[in-house]
C-alpha cells in the first residue's frame, strides 16, 4: 500500500503493531514504566501527525524509532538517573534501619513483561530481550550518557547493524562503534548487584520448587524457611524507601518488625522485568479481605534468592499489572490483566 494511500485504520493498525517493542525500548531508555509509555504515545502522536512526509526512504520500524530516540533524548535531557537504593546509600544495618521515602522520578521502576517484551518464537531472542529489562542491567544503562544508552540497546539487544543505527542518529558508524565501546567498558567497570541472577526461561523444575517454597514461606511468615531460601549476601530494597538491607538476619529481622504488619500476606504471580515476581496482599485490618501491598521482584542465583526487591506504591503499581486494589478473603488466587 502506498503511503498516501493509507487510511487511518490501515495506519492505527500499521503503528499499534510497534507498540510493545517500543515501549521495552523506551523503557530500557528511561528507566520508567509510565515514563515509557508517555513516551511511545508521544512517538505515535508524531508519527500520525507526519506521515504524509515518511517518504519510505527507510522501514516504518527505523522510522518509529528514530522518532522515539529523540523522544527519549528530549526526556533525559533533565539529567535524571533513575536508580535502585543500593545505586544511591550504603546498605543499613537493622539497628539504624529508618524508612525515608525520596521522590518517585528517583527510582527505576518495575514493568510487566507483557508491555515491553514482544512475542517471539525465537528462544534466544527471547533470552536476551528478558535479560535487558533484569533491573541489574536496567540499572546500569541509567549510568550511562543518553546517546550511549540508545546504541547499547540498539547494537546489543535489539542487534541493529552499525550502520543502521549510525542513520538513525544522523552520525559515522565510526562514531556509533566508540560510543558502543565506551558503554560497554562503563558497564565491564559496574559489577551491579543482582547482574548474576540466572533464571531460565521458563523457569525449570528447582527454581520453580524454590518459588514454590518462597511462597509457602512467607504467605506463613516462617522466618526459618525463609533464612533456608535466601542467598547469605542477599539484598531486599522497598522503593520509594531509600533503605536497603543485606543479608538473612537484617532481612528477617526487618521483616518481624517493621515489617510484621505483612503476617498472613497472599502472594499472586507475576511476570515482571523478566524475573519472577509476585504481588504482595497484606490483610486489610479495616474492610477484611487484603490489601495491595508491593509488587515483589525476586533475583534467583545458584538455587538461592539473591534479591529481593518490593515496590510499595501500590496504586501505581497494581493497575499498571491488571492486579484489583482489593482481594476478598476467600480469594487466593486472581487473574493477572497485564
């Protein structure tokens, strides 16, 4: 179909069949869920609003991400670096452990993998695209500086070709191939926490057995099965709290007191940056049932729990993953939306 001729639900269809990919792209840009997809509809906006210029001169692909790049560009232009609380504090020892919230644009934020993964048959491309939004890798991309960024996903994981990506940035692929190997020296620099997390995909009989323990462990809140599961150097984060902890006896210490009131929590499923993951119902003292409590993100390394990740703003959150606001109390399990 020739480009003048496409009418708008031709092109609605044409640019909605992008969606996905873009929004892992712009995600893996700027570090935000919601940020991310603000930044996709923007790109479709443009894109709808010059078609009649999009000569062919490139694929309609290229095309849409040349227009989300400079999206992205104009967004980090503020200099913001989303991060994890061990990227900005030292760990906290129990003792001193305080919960001091900082703003939501300081934090890397969780994304079902529905929005940002796109379906492939391919094993290995699906390996690598579930790698790329682990928040250890998410983590280190936000260190880099936005040009860097772009290529880095663009060679690395979306595997474009140098020259591809050097039209699509208006420069050399001479200046494209530096750019690739002064990110990837930034990153070989960063051992970023979690960045060893191996989970197969699926997950295979032990990690799923180790789940499945998980859950039995804290839906009972047995702080003895749980010490069993987690890796002795493990790490929890409870953003936007910039309070992190390490290690069995902090991370169950924390958990039978500041913590106590997530006793008799209901976990459901969730597949989250790649990870298996879990969202968090605690028991609702008020109207009965449970209530959100935190999308849980779980680093699995060596058939331990390395990481322990708990995103608490909830009205964010659960809505983002299709999850109710309330659960009743008969209810254990629910369908995820997302």
């Amino acid at each position: 179909m020739a480009n003048g001729m496409a009418t708008p639900t031709d092109l609605d269809t044409r640019l909605e069949a992008y969606r996905t990919e873009l929004t892992g792209y712009c995600y893996r840009m700027l570090g935000s869920s919601f940020e991310a997809e603000d930044a996709v509809q923007d790109t479709m906006v443009r894109a709808w609003r010059s078609y009649d210029k999009f000569e062919g001169r490139s694929s309609l692909r290229s095309w849409l991400y040349r227009i989300a790049t400079n999206v992205c560009l104009d967004m980090l232009t503020a200099g913001n670096k989303r991060a994890r609380p061990m990227d900005l504090t030292e760990s906290t020892p129990l003792a001193q452990a305080a919960l001091s919230p900082r703003p939501d644009n300081t934090w890397l934020e969780p994304m079902p993998d529905a929005r940002v993964l796109p379906t492939t048959h391919d094993p290995a491309e699906a390996a690598v695209a579930k790698e790329s939004v682990r928040l250890a890798f998410m983590a280190a991309l936000q260190q880099l500086p936005a040009k860097q960024r772009a290529v880095l996903i663009l060679r690395e994981v979306l595997a474009w070709k140098a020259s591809e990506v050097a039209e699509l940035l208006d420069t050399s692929v001479a200046s494209v191939n530096s750019a690739l190997q002064r990110a990837r020296a930034t990153l070989a620099e960063r051992q970023e926490p979690g960045a060893e997390a191996a989970v197969s995909d699926p997950l295979d009989e032990d990690q799923q057995k180790l789940l499945d323990r998980y859950v039995a462990a804290f839906e009972g809140y047995d702080m003895t099965a749980l010490t069993a599961l987690l890796h002795e150097d493990a790490v929890m984060t409870m953003p936007p709290f910039d309070l992190w902890l390490t290690g069995t006896r902090d991370i169950t210490g924390f958990m039978t007191t500041l913590g106590a009131p997530c006793a008799g929590s209901k976990l459901v499923p969730v597949q989250v940056n790649g990870l298996p993951g879990f969202a968090q119902y605690k028991p609702d003292p008020d109207k009965g049932g449970f209530t959100p409590w935190a999308v849980q993100v779980l680093e699995i390394s060596d058939g331990r729990i390395t990481g322990f990740h708990c995103f608490l703003d909830t009205q964010r959150w659960f809505p983002l993953f299709g999850l109710p606001l309330h659960l009743e109390a008969e209810t254990d399990q629910v369908e995820q939306g997302a």
